[in-house]
C-alpha cells in the first residue's frame, strides 16, 4: 500500500499515489464564464509533461470534491491524448472538448500580453 489521494467528483473517482508523483494540482478555472475542475500531475516513471486524471466542465453551485489523503494500491490510470497510444481515451467528445477549452484559454492570456 502506498500513500496517496482519492479525489471524488460527480462520481467518478481517481486514486492518487504520492510516491508515483513529481507534483499534483487540483486546478478549478473559469473560462468564457463557466467554471472547470482538472486534477493534473507529474509522474516520476513517465516522460509526459503532466498527466490528467480528471476533468469536469460547467461546475454548478453545491457541487462537492471530495479529496481524501488515503492508503491506496496504485495510482488510476490517467487520461490520455488519442495520440500518445498508452490508454484508452475514455470519451473522444470530451477530450476534444478540453483542447477547445485550453486552446481558448491559452487564446484569451496571449491577447491579454498583446502577443496576438
């Protein structure tokens, strides 16, 4: 057993293990007015810059996350890119979904620096 996370969230669970991690975040943002949750981390054995474990769109008043700091086995698998070839892309619609919104994100902080 290992030290861990276990985040819990409209429910769907992700198992975090600490000792698998370089960082974790629990990042809640709000684009275009709508607010997102995406829990994101570092593995130390992978070559990926970050990995997401999970991700939530249009957060609405009373909506709960649950974050446990529990024994756990292994850590979830993470969600993954259709390209990187190692998991399975739970929803292809969601994931597409999470790249507009990053691509608008990142779109909206460049024109904010005037660099676009």
């Amino acid at each position: 057993m290992n030290k861990g996370f276990e985040i819990r969230f409209r429910g769907t669970i992700a198992r975090i293990a600490v000792n698998e991690l370089s960082f974790m975040s629990i990042f809640v943002q709000k684009i275009r007015g709508k607010f997102d949750l995406s829990v994101i981390g570092n593995l130390k054995s992978e070559g990926e810059p970050y990995r997401c474990w999970m991700f939530a769109d249009d957060l609405v008043l009373g909506e709960e996350v649950i974050i446990e700091r529990k024994e756990i086995k292994q850590s979830s698998d993470p969600l993954s890119f259709p390209d990187s070839g190692k998991i399975p892309v739970p929803n292809e619609k969601e994931e597409l979904q999470w790249k507009l919104r990053r691509f608008h994100t990142l779109e909206e902080l460049l024109s904010e620096e005037g660099l676009i």
